[in-house]
C-alpha cells in the first residue's frame, strides 16, 4: 500500500471542501461537480472509471454522491483520505442544518411563510430531480415498466421494508432482461484497501444491522434508538437524499418523535444548503437531542456508506466486468425513480401544497430550475420570500 503525504491529504480536504461549499443541486449535480473537479481538472481518475465508480454507487444503498467522493479520495489518499474527502464535503452542510434546527426551536419558526416557501422548493425540486433522472434510467419500455411497478407498490403497500423489496426484486428482474448487456471497461484501478479489511467492514454493516434493532428492544436508552433510525436509514435507502425522505418520514413522524411541519420544513431547508441531502439527518436529531443529536444522526446515517463502500472497492474489479452485474443496476435505478414519484406525491406534495397559490408559485419554482436553467440557491432565496408574500396575502 502506497504512502500518503501530509500535502495531499491537506489538498484532498481542502478541495472537497470547496465542493461542499459550492455544490448545490443535488445528488445528480453534485456528480456533475466532482467530474469537472476531480476528472477534468484535476486528472485523479480517468472518464470510465469514474463512470465504474458511480455505477458501484448507484447500485449500494445509501447517498451516492457521498460514496463517490469518499472513493476518490481512498484512491488519491487511502482510508485517510477517503475521510478527509467525506469531512470537507459534508460539514458546511451538517453544521448549517444543526443551526438551523435550534433556530427553529428557539424562534419557534415552524408557522413563517418562509418557511412554508421552502416546503414548495422542495416539491419544485423534487419533480425537476424525477423528469432529469428518469429520462436517463428509465428509456425504454421495460424500464418504464419496472417505474410503474414500483411506484404502485410503494404508494399501496407502505411499511418499513417495501423499498428494499421493491429496489431487490427490480435488481432481479434486471439481472435477468439485461444480463447480456455489455459495458465497456477501462483500465485496471487499484483501491489501496485490502480484501481483508473490506469483508471485514462488510461483515460490520450487515452486524450492525441485525444487531442495533436487538439493542433497541431490550435496552432504553434513546441514543440507540436514534443510532438504529438513523443508521437503517442510510443502509435500506437507494437512489440518494431524495428517497431516504419518505423513510425517515415514517420513522419519525407518526412515532411522535417529529411533527410534520418540522419534518417539511428541515426538508426545505436541506435545499438552501450545498453538499448531501443525507445531512438532513443532522436536522432531525438536532431538533430530536441538540447539537449533540445532530452529529450521532450524522454518523449513524453515514456510518453504512463507509462500511460500503470500504467493504466493496477491494473486489470492484472483479464485479464491474461481469455484465450481469451491469443488467442488475439498470433494473435497481428504474425502481428508484418509481420511489421518487411516490416520495414526490406522499409527503412532499400533499403536505406542502395547501392552494392554488401554492401550486401556482411551486410551478413557478420548478420553472426557474427546468426551464430557466436558474442556480438552486437562487430558486431556494425566491422560495424564501416568495412564501413570506403568500402568506400575507392570505
């Protein structure tokens, strides 16, 4: 295993915190970011392995976006660098939304307009992530197929564990229809991590999440509580932030722990910010046990995305040769957007548009970032205010 210096573990951190300063938009865009920077820019991997990297994301559980970043930093500086990258694009983020949940405790800003706005970026942001994801994951019949499926199931049948049913069996059906798709490979990329270390780390998510639910029965302590939330949050959700939204929702929401206007509004509010939309977590438990709980629940939900991603790079090679691998993936990503229509209508819409008002302004929002080609953070201002007019005109 090659010797890291201390320079380029600094240049890892500081690049990737730029990253986490700047991108806004999205899982989808934050893929974008990293090409320019790390690709174009900086030649830290070449074009199709990258493309290998963000295939093995796509198909893990957990937020891709992050997963890629902390694999192109194992590969420019080890395991140490594969945190560095994590830290430098996800803190802005973590410490931003935990601020803003003591906030809103504190100034009781849960009824402003401002923040029912925000609730409406989210509902313009979503359906602008659903038409941009599935004309590219969903082109053809079968995969349209697969979308209509797994949008009824998700909306009819919704417990706990239909998304990781629904996202297995689209992973199956892929497997089968597209097995003999062929996918053009690069060269060879070596992750300096072992074998060892990654079964090791693949054994540790699947302990943990057999094990932390055990813990939570027979213990009464609320941090493993909040631990297990979290963590199965981040070990059960494909497709990125967007989906997590509505399995955090049920998590949360009708145990009593969070209401709904808090839950929308933290949601919202995740929009105004750049880097993962996983560190809406870091809302949630602020809101639930401070700062204090802002930081477990940032752990807990990434904790399956290192264990991931560290359990798969040592056998990546291997995998991403085999076809059968790659017909599996396109059946997982149809899915997904299946699951995003139904997070879009439930609860994103029916708990944020309130009046044709509502609707009129979250058409307008959805404008600004489709038709407009506006930056995010401009339509996340407009949102803002344009909320705090709506609700004086009422």
């Amino acid at each position: 295993m090659k010797k890291v210096n201390f320079n380029t573990l600094l240049e890892i951190l500081f690049v990737s915190a730029r990253l986490g300063l700047t991108s806004f938009g999205g899982p989808v865009a934050h893929l974008g970011y990293f090409h320019e920077e790390y690709v174009r820019r900086r030649k830290w991997l070449d074009e199709k392995s990258y493309a290998d990297l963000v295939a093995l994301c796509q198909f893990l559980p957990g937020p891709a976006s992050s997963q890629v970043g902390i694999g192109i930093g194992v590969l420019r500086g080890g395991i140490a660098g594969g945190f560095l990258a994590f830290l430098g694009f996800t803190l802005p983020s973590v410490i931003a939304l935990i601020l803003f949940a003591l906030a809103l405790q504190s100034f009781n800003l849960a009824s402003a307009g401002w923040i029912h706005g925000l609730k409406l970026v989210a509902v313009a942001v979503v359906a602008h992530a659903i038409l941009g994801m599935a004309e590219k994951l969903a082109p053809d019949l079968k995969r349209k197929a697969i979308v209509l499926t797994a949008l009824t199931i998700v909306l009819l049948w919704q417990t706990a564990f239909t998304q990781v049913i629904v996202i297995f069996i689209a992973g199956l059906i892929g497997f089968f229809l597209y097995k003999e798709q062929k996918a053009e490979l690069s060269k060879s990329v070596l992750f300096p991590i072992s074998r060892t270390l990654g079964a090791i780390c693949l054994s540790l998510f699947f302990a943990l999440l057999i094990l932390l639910p055990i813990l939570r029965e027979v213990t009464s302590l609320k941090w493993i509580a909040l631990f297990d939330s979290f963590y199965r949050g981040g070990a059960l959700v494909f497709g990125g932030g967007h989906v997590v939204l509505p399995l955090l929702e049920r998590e949360f929401v009708p145990s009593g722990w969070l209401n709904a206007e808090q839950f929308l509004a933290g949601y919202g509010a995740a929009q105004a910010v750049p880097g993962p939309l996983f560190t809406f977590a870091a809302y949630i438990g602020a809101v639930l046990d401070g700062w204090q709980g802002g930081l477990l629940a940032t752990a807990a939900i990434f904790l399956p995305a290192f264990l991931l991603i560290f359990g798969t790079l040592p056998f990546w090679e291997t995998l991403r040769r085999n076809p059968k691998i790659q017909g599996a993936l396109m059946g997982v990503n149809a899915a997904v957007i299946g699951i995003l229509i139904a997070a879009f209508y439930m609860p994103i819409s029916t708990s944020s548009i309130e009046s044709a008002k509502d609707f009129a302004f979250a058409a307008v929002l959805f404008s600004m970032l489709a038709y407009w080609k506006l930056p995010p953070w401009v339509v996340v201002l407009t949102g803002a205010a344009g909320g705090s007019i709506i609700s004086f005109l009422l």
